[in-house]
C-alpha cells in the first residue's frame, strides 16, 4: 500500500499564512514477513520527512512499541479499542498539541474490529482543527461493502455537523461506487480530486508494484482518501487548504 502526504495552509489569529504536512499510512502490521525491517524503514521515513501529523493504520502491538521507542519527537495517540490491529495519529511534539478531545470510536456491525480515533489539535496556535484516521470495512464482497458504506455514512454525517475545520484519512478501501452510493456530505472535499486528479498519484493499491501480497491478478485502486472539510459558515480566510499532494514511502 503506498502512503500518501499532502501539504496545508491555515490562517492563523493574525491572518498569517501557516503550512503544515500530514502523512496517511496502512503500514501492514498485520502481514509478520518482514514486520520489523518494514517497520524501521517506515518510522525512519517518518523521522526524516517530518510530517506534523501522521496517520497509521493496521499498527500491531510490535510496531507501537518500536513507534513509541524511536519516534520521540511525536506525540503517539493509539485506539484506546484494541483488536489485533489498530490505528494511530502521531503530532509533531514542536508544532502541534492536543487542544481538545480526543478518543476511539468502534464501528458498530463492523467483522473485522474496525473503528476510528480522533483528536482535537492546533498547530502553530493556529484555530482548531479535527483530525480523524480510520481503516474501513475491506473487501468487495456484499456484506462488507454494505458495512464500508454504512461506515462511510456515518461519517459524513459526523462531519457534517462540525463546527471546526476536520481532516479525515485513511485507508478507506473505497470504490467510487460507494461513494456514489452514500453521497458525501457536501463539506467534504476529497483532496486527491481538490489537487487536479493527477493520475500519477491516483491507485494507493497497485498490485502490479506492490507484490508484497503476491496476488495472482491486477488491480489499481484509490484505496487510501483524504477528506478536508469546513463548516458552511467558516469565513474563507479561515479556511484549510491542500497546496501539494503526492504518493510517498
């Protein structure tokens, strides 16, 4: 699965212009070939790219305590939910902290332990923001695609309800199809769309590069999404907006 990172501008209380990174990543805890190796290499990716949040997915209980040891830099926030495999956001200690609440909500009907984390932040002492990380229903088989959707759903419509910009990412498993089926809140604003739809960074899930899983057939999916949204009555000098957007790691 590749990772995806985009950067940010914000207002801040004096109309100064703030960038920001965030990082999006499954980092595939559950697969044990190779965890740590895989592991190292993604939290030195971390370390040296910096990103001021970061959110992970299918983190295991070996790559929290490595992600505890050797990112000391951050402050790491796992799902207080624990499956086999959870998520995690990580803020870089210098520029962003904690301003509000923060906690992990498990999916209700989801088979698979699948829930999400949140946390309120600043960065830079910038207004408030919400940032939300969560790993959907997989697969396209009826019942979990019916599951990702009612998943999908309800976000939106926590989303829509919001009185501070948000930033929900992840890897979705999403086909077009089911965002055509829920119909997003009209406050979200998928980013990869946002940035021009460059096909260069469009399928998260290439199995033609990614042979980790050695699968026996083809397939290019935008798995991983990123969502930026306002409340509707958020004065456009306050708002959150993407400036760059690539795939990475």
């Amino acid at each position: 699965m590749a990772s995806t990172s985009i950067d940010l501008t914000q207002n801040n209380d004096d109309s100064q212009l703030q960038n920001f990174s965030l990082l999006t990543w499954n980092i595939d805890g559950l697969d044990p070939k190779n965890l740590q190796e895989r592991s190292s290499a993604v939290i030195q990716f971390i370390n040296s790219r910096t990103p001021d949040i970061v959110f992970l997915q299918e983190v295991v209980h070996e790559s929290q305590q490595w992600i505890n040891k050797q990112c000391p830099t951050y402050k790491c926030i796992f799902s207080g939910y624990r499956s086999t495999y959870y998520n995690a956001i990580l803020l870089l200690k210098s520029r962003v902290r904690v301003v509000g609440e923060y906690g992990t909500i498990p999916f209700q009907g989801s088979i698979m332990g699948r829930h999400y984390i949140y946390c309120d932040v600043s960065i830079c002492s910038n207004q408030p923001l919400r940032v939300i990380t969560s790993h959907l229903e997989s697969t396209r088989d009826i019942g979990p695609t019916l599951i990702r959707r009612d998943q999908l759903k309800l976000m939106s419509g926590l989303i829509d309800k919001l009185n501070i910009p948000s930033i929900f990412g992840g890897d979705m498993n999403l086909r077009d199809d089911d965002v055509k089926e829920v119909g997003l809140s009209p406050v979200m604003q998928d980013v990869w769309e946002y940035m021009g739809s460059k096909k260069e960074h469009e399928h998260t899930w290439d199995t033609s590069e990614n042979i980790n899983l050695g699968l026996p057939f083809k397939a290019k999916l935008r798995f991983d999404r990123l969502f930026l949204s306002h409340p509707k009555d958020l004065a456009a000098g306050m708002q959150v907006l993407p400036t760059s957007f690539e795939l990475v790691g």
